[in-house]
C-alpha cells in the first residue's frame, strides 16, 4: 500500500485480481442478470444513470464498452464527456449538458467522465481555489438529490489505478505505440498531474459521496476484477431500487397561502393606465430602444430568460408579441408551455426547460414555464404537496445557475380581477378567431380562482429573489402592462451590458446598418 | 412595370394593394379558417411545410409573424434559415438541416429563407456557374418530391419589391435609423446585388416550380396585399389538401426477384474461412491500422458511415463491436435501428437517418439501416410496393448527397447460410444470457428465408452504385468475415485521406501520443 495515498482509495490499491475462471463462471449468471434487470427497468417510471470516471480514462472506456457487451445496446445511451469544457461561447450553466442528457424513464445513460471530472479538470488547469471547487461541487449534489428525489437511479464508479502502474502501462505505451493506440495525450497529462489531481478526486469524491449519489472505487488494475466489481454493483443497486416498495405517502403539506388581506396579488394597483394619446410614440421608442439593447446583447454574447405566468386572459400573448417583435427574428424564441408531452413525461419536470435554455446572444421568452410545478401541477393535484413543496426550492437553485451563467432571468405576473376576466372570455366568445382559446377549462378554472391567487401569492413571496425578482404587473390596462413589460426588459438588458461591457457600453458595439449605411454614402458623395 | 424585370415577377410590380376595409373584413374569415384547417390537420397523417423567402427580407419576416398571430402558435415551429451557409466544419450535406427540422405529421413548418435563399446566396457569393446551381437546384428539387411522395405539402412564397421601393426604402431607413430599426445589413446587401440576384431568383424559380411544391411570387409593397395572398393561399391549398381523396391504390408491382440461379447472395463463396493460428496477429494489425486512420481522419475533418446488413445471426453486432473498439470511443456511434418509435413514424422514414448523420471527424455505424425499407419493410409488407419500388432510387440519392460532401459511406451485406443461421439459434438458445436475443420471430422470418433473399437480392443489385458500393461478404466463419470488414472500412478510409491530403498524408497528421511522449521523455534525457 501507497503510503501517499492512504486515503480513500487505499482499498483500491491492495492488488484486487479474479483469475481466469472463478470470473467465466460468475459472468455466466451476472449477464443474464444484467439482461433481466435491464427488461424490468424498462416499464418503471425511473431510469438508471451510471457515471463512469477515474483516473484510469482507458479503463472506464473499457468499462463502458464491456456495459454495451453485456446489456441489450438499444436502450442504454452513452454520453463521452471527458472534455467537454472546451463549448465556446455557451453562456449556459454547466450543467446543462447533463441535464439535457438525461435518460427518459426505463432506459440507462452512461457518462464518461461527465460532471465529476468535468469538476476535478477545472480546478486544475484553473487553479481553483478550495472555495469555488465547493460551491461548484455544491451545485452538483443539489444536482444528484434533485434526480435522485425524481426517482432516478444514479450510480457513480471511480476507476483508480496507483501510481506505480500508471507509470508502467505509460512506459509500455511508448515503447509499444502500435499495441497501446488507445492512450491519447490525457493519459499522460492525468499522469503528469497525478499527486495534484489525486487530492482534488479525494475531495470531490469525500464532498459528493451522498445518499442520493453514492460513489464506488473501482481498482482498475485486474481487467477482470474491475468489470466484476462495477457489473455486480449495478445489478446489486439496480435489483434493490426494482424490489422497493414504493415510499409511503408524504405528510400533507399545509398550504402556505396568505392569510385573509396579506395576499401580495391584492397590493397590486389595477387601476393603474396608459392615455391613448401617451401610448403609440412611447411605445414606439421602447421598442426602438429594445432593439437596440438586443443588437448589443447579442454583440456581448449575453443570453436572456424571460417568463410570463399570470391570470388566463391577462393578455400574456399579446405583451409577448409587442417583446418578441422588437428583438430579430434570429435571435429570438418564443416556447408556449402546455401539457408535457408523453416524452416529457417521462423525464424530471426541469428537462424540457433546460433542454430549451438560450445560446449566446439569444433571447427564450416561455409563455408560462416551469412556475406550472407550484401552479396549475398544485392547484389540479398533478403534483403532489411532496412535490410542489420541494419544487420553490429547485427553481430558486435553477435560477440561481442561470444567474450565475450571466443570463438574466427576467419574470413577469400579469394580474387581472375577475369581472375584466369574464368581460375578456365573453369578447373571445364573439370573436369567431378567438373562440378556439375559449375552453370549458376556462370557466372551471375559474371557479379555482381563490386556489390560483393563493399559489401564485406562495410563488411570488417564495421565488421572488434578489437575482430573479418578480415582476407583477397590472394588466386590466393592457396597454400600460406593455409598455411596462418593455421598460423593464429593458433595464434589465441593459443592466447586464453595464455589469459585462461598463458604463460605455453603447460606445463599444458596432453602429446599427442604418446608420453605417448612411456613412458609406456620404463617404461616397465626399469621396 | 420595369422593363428589365419583364419576367416573372411582372406580376408582382403592378402596384397591388388592398384598402384598410376590405382587408378587415376578409381576415376576420380568414382567421377562422386558418384555424380550423390548422386543427384539421393536427389529426391527418401529413405536414405542413411553409417556405417565406424573397429579396424583401423584412417582408418575408413581418409574414411570419402574422401567421403565428392569425394562427395557433403551439403547432408551429419556425426555423430562421437566412444565413445558415456558415456551418463550419460541418461536412454533412447541406439538404441535412432542413431534414432535420422537418416537422411531424400534423404540424407546420415555417422556413425562413431555406434552402432556395441558400442556393442563391451562394451562387452570388461563390460567384457560381449555372451548372453548378443547376446541379445543387436539382438535389433541391428532389428533395421537394421526396417530401411530396410521402404526403408533405410544401408551400413556397417568394416575396418580391421592385427595385425603386427597396431604394426608396432604404433611403428611409438611412434617413430615420431608429423607426427602421428591423433593417439588417442584409437588406443594403441585397440591393447592391440586386439586378446579378433577380437573375438567379428567376433561374431558381423556374427550375423549382413543379406539381410537388409550386412557386407563389408575391408582391410585397402593400403589406395588407402581401398577409391576405399569402394567408388565402395557404388555406386554400391546405382546404384542397384536406378534401382530396386518398389516392387509388398504385399498381402493384412485380416483384424484381431475380431467376432461378440468378440471385446474387449464391455467389459469395460461403466456404472461406481464416485460419486459427494467423487470426489474431491479423486481427491486431488490422485494428491498429483501423486506429491510426480513424486520428488521420479525425485531423482531415473526414465524417463517415458505416452501414451493416445481414442475414439475422450473421454477426453483425460482434463484428460492429470489433470496429468500433479501433475508433477513439469519442469518434464513434454505433446505433441499432429498430421498428420506428412513434415520433420517426410520424416523419419521413429518411428523417431519423439525416438526424444522425455523423459532424466532422466523427463515424457512425448503423445496425440496420435505412435499407430497412426495401427488406422488412417490402417482406413484411410495411410498405406498400409503390412505397418501397420508389425508395431504391430514393436511397441511391441520399447516398450520393453524402458521398458529394466528402462522406464515405460503406456498406455490408453479412450472409450465412440456412443451416448456420439453426445452429447459432440453437446455440442462443443454450447460453442463457444470448437467450433475449432469439425471439418467435427469427424462427418466422427463417420461413421468409427465401422472400428476405429475393429482396436482399434485388437491394445489392439495385444499390450497389460506384460511390457507394456493397461488400457481401460471407459470415459462416465470422473471423474472417471480421478481418475482411477492418480490411475494407481500412482501405475506404485510406482512399479518401489520400483524395483530401494526397499519397503522403501520414506525414500531415501528428504523431499518436505514445510517440509523442518517448520523443519527449528521450529529448528529457538528453537535454
């Protein structure tokens, strides 16, 4: 045993080998286990994420490709994410590219390398201090508890190899190019870096060994040793996930809503309005205005979220409309969010809006969004008080990402009072292109109303953070809740390009084509 | 009417326009329309391809957004394709992105610029001659029929202004740059080119004006003109769609088996065999080669795909396997087809292979294939003989697409006989966990033993192009069938290194990393 290491992966270092047939007789048994495992899982409402790192790259390959051996290939998918730092100009958080990859229920994922070592590598090559490695590590364990409270079996394998045989196997290498042609230049940076990185693992694995995520060292050295120890620990872990029972039933939650008078929806001032005559230049130059700021959010590489969540009628569309149209067409996405597909269904309720979050320079405006988890899902039961008690949480941390990212999440509630409600459904009952957006469910909601105003009341007064504050606006005024939707947007927008580019910001982007247009002819007529 | 423009868009720079009355009066209807026919479509098993396009860009976009306005924007999708030609590295062909954001049966797809906007933009700027666009229109075209076979309707709006308004507009816009703030450089771009592009919109219009996907030049000065032509169009053609009767059933075909004696799978020597003391050094050498070509075409940014099809039991999977271990697993994709999930069915049966067409550098093995379609597909009598007597030709043009973009595509046809197929069923039968992969099914489809042939006879015949050929090769003994196919994907890959870097490219392409370190480790030494 390594003195140097006699942490965490001294029992990884003790030589563990399996001859020859005491592993032919067990891996009979074990894939057919693996098989009829795998074909159990495959009708749960849950999937398996198995995460295979180490430092030994080559052996979690091969541990992977001996996982595609053995279980039916067509339902796992593998994701190799051994350097995945290198996404030029992506301005989303780094979990993203898990998060979109997640499996949907019944089937597995693996990831080489992934979130771990995507951790493990930063810290080292930027040279982190202990404090920005734990809050990233922290971001990564509400990550494993929030998929693990979902339902998702995760399950974590580091491969370790010691030192001494990291040397060996790299002398063997080049002395043999030609046999050892599935090293790449990592395996000996990993080498190079060794003592370092090692205690960075140690750290990572000590700060992320939970419940939820627990972590198994694989010694690497014996091929066979390493397949049997990962293969027996998946079907172990997998077996006792498929024979739980059920959990049962949380305690009900009581219902956060406000007492009588206290609810935050009634301050909102509903009288408030827009003269006709004061509206179409003001809204002229906000829209002039946002355009500009998206010419130079989109030159800063600054992505932006906006929400729009508030009372059936309150004129969301319309508002959405007036925003979308003053940003180009290219830059901008509007996602309605209705009913999950059957697709989303089958994964954590977060996927379908982080598989949707913005690139650089893009602006995503949701047309209701991932609020739907402490509204609609709470008010009709789709969720249970488990479940929507937990989610203000989740979203506040969701957010907090994007934040952080440098992507400003811009949220509105438009309120309306329940005599301008029924005035707007009965014009849409008038109107023969509108009648479609008229559903018995309108009126039935209707009836839930106080239910509503007491879950968005929570949401506002439990999500409404310093980074992400809402904005609930008045909107028996449609006219005044657009304008307002824009001037806040925009300062917003703007905000960020002061905070990334200084005060000067407008000074730093490129004159819009008007403008330079204009300049090229007068140079010509000079000229 | 200007003279120089007498062509085809004479039509379109008469002054058309529309009075404020009668186009409220006419959208009203309209709009109710539109909305039925959108919800009547939701449940046919066809899409709704919508191309905007013109030299009024601005137009093109303003279209856009009134149908999401007059429509239900949850069933419409909108891909912003104006300047998508900088894709770079990206050696799929250029038809992929528009196959890829094809939308599903019942839905509708708006296309902005496209693929007509891509063909003239880059003959203008590459400075094309007409064979060359000619050459790219008619992959366009048929494309455009492809869609039109399997039910998509494709409507095409070209947008047009005669030169004096674009002028006079942007002469405007240079005078008030904030009003005109949706003008891009674009727009001064097309008019600087404006007289040398008509040409080409006119040569692009004429030869894509067919039955399948006709051609409505719009005028687009009056902006109330432009959405009441545009919107009246669309519900016309989609009316016409939705009433028309399903077509009669096709003839049906002959089958195109061959004589007796004749089928070309009784030519492939089933006798050869590899001998058990020369297999595995062969073996190692082969996959060595395999490696060090898969790093030289990873440099040389060369995409491939590998296509692997057999008699069931031939050794598809393990013979893919032993590919796939030579490739740096970051490279690689191996991917299993099985009967089409709802969504795939829901598309072009081609859909889900453009969807994975490898990026730069990287290969993709398919496990079956889209071959599908003229084997199970014909046998089983899942597609109609219309359905699958059209596909060959089908398949030989998405072959060549790839094979234009620099893509090998190499194919595999693993055949064994009928006694050998019974003695490894038997065999899975025994080994228990090879058990799942023999169902009643493989024991039916031995019965169509004779059909499956005929057809795979008719496939390697009908096929097998210059550039993209079949190997049949024999699989009673899968060693050799396994050395024979590292052998060929070998040498494919190395005729193409040679045809993008010239005879000497191992010189161009780094040294792997092993060699790398021992020159560093021998410099170490001696420094």
């Amino acid at each position: 045993m390594n003195e140097q290491n006699s942490g965490i992966f001294a029992a990884a270092e003790i030589g563990n080998a399996v001859d020859k047939a005491s592993y032919d007789s067990a891996i009979d048994s074990l894939r057919v286990d693996l098989l009829n495992l795998q074909f159990d899982l495959k009708d749960q409402d849950f999937s398996l994420v198995i995460l295979l790192a180490g430092d030994d790259r080559p052996g979690a390959i091969a541990a992977a490709r001996i996982l595609h051996d053995w279980m039916d290939e067509r339902h796992i998918q593998t994701n190799v994410m051994f350097d995945d730092d290198g996404a030029n100009g992506d301005k989303r958080p780094v979990l993203h590219r898990y998060w979109a990859r997640l499996p949907r229920d019944g089937l597995i994922s693996l990831f080489l390398g992934g979130w771990p070592t995507w951790a493990v590598h930063t810290a080292l090559v930027r040279d982190w201090e202990e404090l920005e490695l734990d809050g990233v590590l922290d971001h990564m364990e509400r990550f494993e508890r929030e998929l693990a409270l979902d339902g998702t079996l995760l399950l974590k394998f580091w491969f370790h190899l010691p030192k001494e045989q990291h040397l060996k196997r790299l002398k063997d290498a080049e002395d043999n190019p030609d046999r050892y042609w599935h090293f790449e230049q990592r395996d000996w940076d990993i080498l190079e870096n060794y003592d370092k990185g090692l205690g960075l693992v140690e750290h990572m694995i000590r700060k992320t060994n939970s419940v939820h995520a627990p972590w198994t060292i694989v010694e690497s050295s014996d091929e066979r040793y390493r397949n049997l120890t990962m293969a027996t620990q998946i079907a172990r872990m997998l077996r006792a996930r498929l024979e739980q029972k059920p959990a049962t039933a949380a305690p009900e939650r009581t219902s956060m809503s406000a007492l009588p008078g206290q609810n935050l929806l009634e301050q909102i001032d509903l009288s408030l309005t827009v003269s006709e005559g004061e509206y179409p230049e003001r809204f002229r130059q906000l829209q002039a205005r946002l355009n500009e700021l998206a010419r130079a959010v989109e030159f800063a590489n600054i992505a932006s979220v906006i929400v729009f969540e508030g009372v059936d009628a309150a004129g969301k569309g319309g508002t959405i409309r007036r925003v979308s149209a003053a940003i180009p067409i290219q830059n901008v996405r509007v996602i309605p969010i209705a009913a999950p597909t059957e697709e989303e269904r089958a994964h954590h309720y977060l996927w379908r809006f982080w598989r949707r979050l913005p690139a650089g320079g893009d602006m995503v405006i949701f047309d209701r969004s991932w609020y739907g988890r402490v509204l609609v899902e709470r008010v009709e039961g789709f969720a249970t008080p488990e479940q929507w008690g937990r989610a203000y949480e989740e979203l506040n941390d969701f957010e907090a990402l994007l934040d952080q990212s440098g992507m400003p999440v811009i949220k509105f509630w438009l309120q309306i009072d329940q005599e301008e409600q029924l005035r707007r459904f009965e014009a849409r009952a008038q109107t023969p292109y509108k009648k479609y957006k008229l559903t018995d469910e309108d009126f039935r909601n209707r009836e839930k109303w106080t239910h509503y105003q007491e879950a968005a009341h929570d949401m506002l007064a439990r999500t409404s953070t310093s980074y992400a504050p809402w904005h609930a606006l008045p909107a028996n005024d449609k006219k005044y809740a657009r304008l307002r939707t824009l001037e806040i947007v925009g300062d917003r927008l703007e905000a960020q390009l002061v905070a990334n580019l200084g005060k000067n910001w407008r000074k730093q982007i490129p004159q819009g084509p008007a403008k330079q247009a204009k300049k090229a002819r007068k140079s010509k007529k000079k000229g």
